[in-house]
C-alpha cells in the first residue's frame, strides 16, 4: 500500500525525512486526519478474498488515539456539528 495525495490534501507529513514515506493528508481544525491507501492489484485480492487489513500505529509509549479506517471517503469527511 502506497498513501496518496488527494484533491482535498492541506498537508504532506514526513517530508524530506528518510526513514519515512512522505504521507499527503487532509488535517482537519480540530486535528483529525485523513489519508489515502492505494493498494496494488495484489493486494487488492487479497483483501477480497482476506477481508482482512492490519493497521500498526507508532504510539511512541503514548494513549492510543482513535483510529477509523473505511474503503469510503464520505465516512471520514463527515463532521458532527
């Protein structure tokens, strides 16, 4: 999986740092943020047939944050007012 920069993209994270991808990202005001997975066509089928992904957050000894993941982008876009 590769992430993605798309259209509503404010911020790219790890820019110029080596060690990581750089990570485009729309950053909400009030800190939330979404980023875009491609998967390769191998991939792809394996989640078909899997059903499964795996996440792995760097929490560096910190609370976990909550995580949401969706195959769509209204999910995520969607802010309680």
């Amino acid at each position: 999986m590769k992430p993605i920069k798309f259209k509503e993209s404010n911020v790219v994270y790890g820019v110029g740092q080596e060690s990581l991808e750089e990570l485009p990202a729309l950053k909400f005001e009030d800190g939330e943020v979404v980023s875009c997975w491609h998967l390769t066509f191998k991939e792809a089928l394996r989640l078909l047939f899997t059903r499964k992904v795996w996440l792995c957050v760097a929490t560096f000894n910190n609370p976990l944050q909550p995580t949401f993941m969706s195959t769509q982008q209204k999910d995520l876009f969607v802010k309680n007012k």
